[in-house]
C-alpha cells in the first residue's frame, strides 16, 4: 500500500510538468513573422531587438499556442553598413536575425532559431576608358587628370545598406525546443 501512494504522489507530480512541456514550442518548429517596423544595417547593432507579430498560428500536437498577430521579437546578431572597398569593389551591408521570443496572452515563449541573412547590393560603377578613336577626334584625353580615377570606382564607401522592410515575411525554424513563462490568471 505504501507503494501505491508513493507512485500516486509521484504521478500526480510529473503529469502537471508533462502537460506544461506539451505545450512548449518544440525544436524544429517553422515560425513566420511579419516585420513591425524597417530593420536597416545602418541603424542597428548587433545584440538590438526588433519587433514582429505571427504571421500565422503555431499549432503544436493539434492546440494552437500561439495565434497570427501575437507579439513576437528577435535579436540582430550581425550588423554590417558595408562601407567599405575591398580590391576594387564595394561591399555590401549585410544584417543577420533571429528570432527569440513570441508573446501570448497566456505564456511567453523563449527559444532560439536559425538565423535569417539579409545582404545589400554593393555597387560599383566604372568610368569607361577613353577609347583611341576618342582621343584622336578629341573626345577625350590621351591622359587623364591626377584627380580623376578612370577606371576606378565612384561613390567607394556609399553602397546601399541591407534592409528588411516593414511588413516583409520571415520564416524561422527553432533551433531549441522553447522554455515557457505562463502568465499569472
């Protein structure tokens, strides 16, 4: 009889830690978020937060835990304006995201995902050389003044930044099963 009821007191004190670990986010689970407001790399740091809202549910085992247009928020990992020139050609602003949490009204969810890469466009624009037929009809100079970098780039240092606009859909995947802060009734 004494270890019937110690069974039962062991029972009754794992299944309320079972029920709560179903309703916890798993590892692997595909998570869209809309973008809240323009993430642009000239502007954030890295370890900044952004805001988003669901995109669509999360329905886990059949009972959604989280429904399209609860909060969600993520983290900058990486911030790169790419004003720079490498070897001739401009680099272009780079941001890494990831998103760490989702707001309910009943729970708050924590986890990591994978990460989302958002690149600029790095630009270069070259002056033409002057061909010979130029030169000879006197449309162009045999040398060029010190000055001028013919050839050579326009603009080095002012390439575009890398931007996620406001609205823009992401998909993220869990990379760890989520840790589930419920909320006081």
């Amino acid at each position: 009889m004494r270890i019937l009821s110690s069974l039962a007191i062991l029972l009754l004190t794992l299944v309320p830690s079972a029920l709560a670990a179903g309703s916890d986010i798993p590892k692997g689970t595909k998570i869209d978020v809309r973008i809240t407001n323009l993430i642009n790399s000239d502007s954030v740091t890295p370890g900044d937060q952004f805001e988003a809202t669901l995109n669509r549910d999360v329905v886990i085992n059949g009972k959604t835990i989280a429904h399209e247009g609860d909060s969600a928020r993520g983290r900058i990992d990486m911030s790169d304006p790419g004003p720079s020139t490498i070897n001739g050609s401009q680099s272009a602003g780079m941001l890494v995201i990831r998103l760490t949490e989702i707001e309910t009204k009943d729970a708050t969810y924590n986890f990591t995902t994978n990460t989302y890469t958002r690149q600029g466009h790095g630009r270069t624009r070259t002056m033409p050389r002057p061909s010979i037929a130029d030169t000879i009809g006197g449309m162009g100079r045999p040398t060029n003044p010190p000055d001028i970098d013919v050839g050579g780039n326009i603009g080095a240092g002012s390439g575009p930044a890398a931007l996620i606009p406001a609205g823009s859909v992401v998909s993220f995947r869990t990379a760890t099963a989520s840790k589930t802060v419920p909320k006081n009734p």
